[in-house]
C-alpha cells in the first residue's frame, strides 16, 4: 500500500481549522466534509488557537517596527547624498596645484589611510608619497658625491 503523503496549503488548514474553532459542526463531519483525519484537524485548531493571541500582538509590533527601520534608512540615504553633494563641492573648490595637495594630507590621521585622502581631494598616490626634491638638496647631494670620489668640492653648477 504506497499512497503519496498530501500536503495542505495553509489556506486550506487555516479554513479548516476557523470552522473547527467555530464549533457548528463535530470533527467528525469535518473530517469527512474535507477529508482530512480528526486528530489532524484538532491539531490545527489547537495552532490557531495557540497562535490567535501572538498573530495580532506581533504583527502590530512587526508593523511599527518596518516604520521605524523605513524612517531610519530614510534618514540615512538622505544623509549620504547630501555628504555626496557637499564632497562633490569641497573636490571643485579645491587648489588645482599637487604641492598644495601634498600639504594637506595628514600621514598620521588615524580614520582615514593616506590612500583615501588622495582619493578625496583628487591626488594620485605615487604622487603623493613621491619625495619633493629641491635645489638645495640636489646640491647637497652633488656635493656629497664629489667629496667621496675625491673631485674638487668647490664644483659650481648653476641651475
């Protein structure tokens, strides 16, 4: 005897159980009205009955809960485009010049990596970290050659 297990919808289980909780008619004629075994109905109505009380009392909750979890990401998606316009503002106000880029960036910031300063303010990073020379250093630095090869200190070299 192979018979196929039936699977019920819940609309299906919650009308029999609603006219099993009405009591106008035994389980039995329920039973055989949609045939469905007693003690399979007695459950149903025991659910319904259980969890009457907690379907409105959550669903309230549930309800004032999405109000507020849709007030809160209101709120932030707000905030996010404004934060998107003010840096959009802040990126055409600021100096077109890389020495002047390279002065505002804080090394030791400890929230925001050096990487994501030069994102913001529109540098790029080996031109960030690319060490500033100037003339008096490069002088220095031919200075320091000559003396430890032994040639006259006193090279003049006019830039």
């Amino acid at each position: 005897m192979n018979t196929t297990r039936r699977r019920y919808s819940a609309e299906f289980k919650f009308q029999v159980a609603l006219d099993a909780a009405k009591g106008q008619q035994t389980t039995s004629d329920l039973a055989s009205k949609y045939e469905v075994h007693p003690s399979q109905i007695s459950a149903w109505k025991r659910e319904l009955l259980e969890g009457g009380a907690t379907l409105f009392a959550s669903n309230g909750g549930r309800g004032r809960q999405e109000r507020e979890q849709e007030a809160l990401q209101a709120d932030l998606y707000e905030q996010i485009g404004r934060l998107k316009v003010e840096l959009e503002w802040l990126k055409k106000k600021l100096p077109d010049t890389i020495e002047v880029k390279r002065t505002m960036l804080e090394h030791d910031h400890l929230e925001i990596s050096v990487r994501r300063q030069c994102e913001l303010i529109g540098l790029n990073i080996p031109t960030a970290t690319a060490a500033t020379t100037t003339i008096a250093e490069v002088v220095m630095s031919i200075t320091l050659f000559s003396s430890t090869r032994g040639l006259d200190k006193r090279v003049n070299h006019r830039f």
